[in-house]
C-alpha cells in the first residue's frame, strides 16, 4: 500500500514540468492534535475485554496530494495519508464457567491511506468550488493487549490487519478575491448495517499568491474522525473517534 501510494505521487510530480499549464497539483502536510474517545472490545474462545480509551491527547502527522487535470471524462486524484493511535485501559474476562476478571493496558494504532477519486461540479465558479467522488479508504491497524502477572495471569490478544472500505466523498470551497484566503470543508462517510465511517473536517487556508510559480500556503482546521466497526465476527469490535485541531503548510503547483 505504502509502495502504491509513492508510486502514484512521484509519477503526479514527475508530470508537473510537462504538463504545467494544463495540470494543477497541491502537496500538504502537517500535525493532528487528536483526542480519543471510545471503546474497543475482543473476543476469543478462552478469554474477552473490553479498552476503555484515555482521552489523551497526542500529536500525529498527516499529509496530501491532489491532481487536477483538464479532461472530463476521467475523474481527478487526491491522495491522503494520517495515523491515529491511542492506549486504552482494559477489564478482561478469563474463562466462561466460571469467569474471572483482571486489569491490563492496550495500545491502538492505525495507518489510514486513502484515494480519492473525484469530480469538479463547480470550478471556482464564483469563487467557489464543488467536489463529490468516491474515497476509497485502506486501514492498517493494530491492537495489543498487554499481558500481565498479578495475582491472575493473563498471556495478552494481539490482532493486526487491513480492510478496505469505500466511502461518498464531497468537498466544497469558498475563496475571498484577492486575498488569498479560503474556506474549505470536506468530509467521506458509509454506513452499513451496524457499522458505520465517517472523515469530516472543516478549514481555513492562506495561499500567497503573490509568489509566482509555486505557491506555498498554511492551513488550520479541525477534524473529527468516527469508526464503529466489526472486525472477524467479534474479534475486534470498535467504536471510538478521534478529533482536535490541525496546521499545516501546503504547496500549490
């Protein structure tokens, strides 16, 4: 996944001195400021638990690629990348006779890479610009339960994996004239059964455009992030959601 998604974007900036007065690209980056909330649980045929997240906050870094090109029929790119990640506390359940209970810690943490594959309804039409496409999101996870040796001794759950999950994508953007500025809102959102996602944030962004060729710009939003999944039938079982500001700085090709 990590291989596919540098492929795609060195061959988009490869492209930029070729194709400059026709194709438009945005590169970005920053840091996340994201507070968990939520539970994730897990189950087995000997043992089960459940993690309640600290809601502590941590730093975490993000960034994006977008391609734009002037041809109708096939849709225009943006690439994503972002990590969440959170320890958890945890009461687990030994044994279905007769169980008992014992205290462990977790550690949650995700890679989330996502393509995006889109249309422009609006184009800066009056300074304003429309977007809906598809977002196909790649999640590749890891949970871990740490073992322990108290009075109950407990060997630990690992589980780690990847799943696919295409979601409707829409962004729309205002732009002051002759100011530089911007406002952006952008989300991606599916709902299946019990299980729903859903990537919101909203934005402010400043671009000099007073620099001629590439334009850099920084940007401050915040962003709020909803997983309620299930995992292999109950191997995992999460619903929690991560929020908190951001910056970042950007590039406008």
């Amino acid at each position: 996944m990590k291989k596919w998604f540098k492929f795609v974007a060195l061959l988009a900036l490869s492209a930029v001195p070729v194709l400059s007065d026709v194709l438009r690209v945005e590169a970005g980056g920053g840091v996340w400021m994201q507070t968990p909330k939520g539970t994730i649980a897990y189950q087995t045929s000997t043992d089960s638990g459940s993690s309640t997240n600290r809601e502590d906050q941590t730093q975490r870094g993000y960034a994006w690629l977008y391609v734009k090109h002037p041809v109708p029929v096939l849709p225009n790119i943006r690439l994503e990348y972002c990590n969440i990640s959170t320890d958890g506390d945890v009461t687990v359940t030994l044994g279905s006779l007769i169980p008992v209970t014992t205290s462990s810690t977790s550690s949650f943490d995700t890679n989330e890479y996502d393509a995006v594959l889109y249309y422009n309804l609006l184009d800066n039409t009056f300074w304003t610009t429309l977007d809906l496409g598809v977002d196909v999101k790649a999640l590749d996870y890891r949970f871990d339960v740490a073992p322990t040796n108290d009075l109950i001794a407990y060997g630990g759950y690992s589980k780690s994996g990847t799943f696919v999950l295409p979601l409707v994508y829409a962004r729309a953007r205002v732009e002051i004239p002759g100011t530089g500025l911007g406002i952006e809102g952008l989300g991606s959102y599916i709902s299946y059964q019990k299980s729903h996602v859903y990537d919101a944030r909203i934005k402010a962004d400043w671009t000099m455009t007073f620099v001629p060729g590439i334009q850099p710009g920084v940007e401050v939003g915040y962003r709020i992030q909803k997983i309620t999944i299930n995992v292999d039938d109950k191997a995992i079982d999460g619903d929690i959601d991560f929020s908190g500001l951001y910056v970042g700085a950007f590039l406008r090709f």
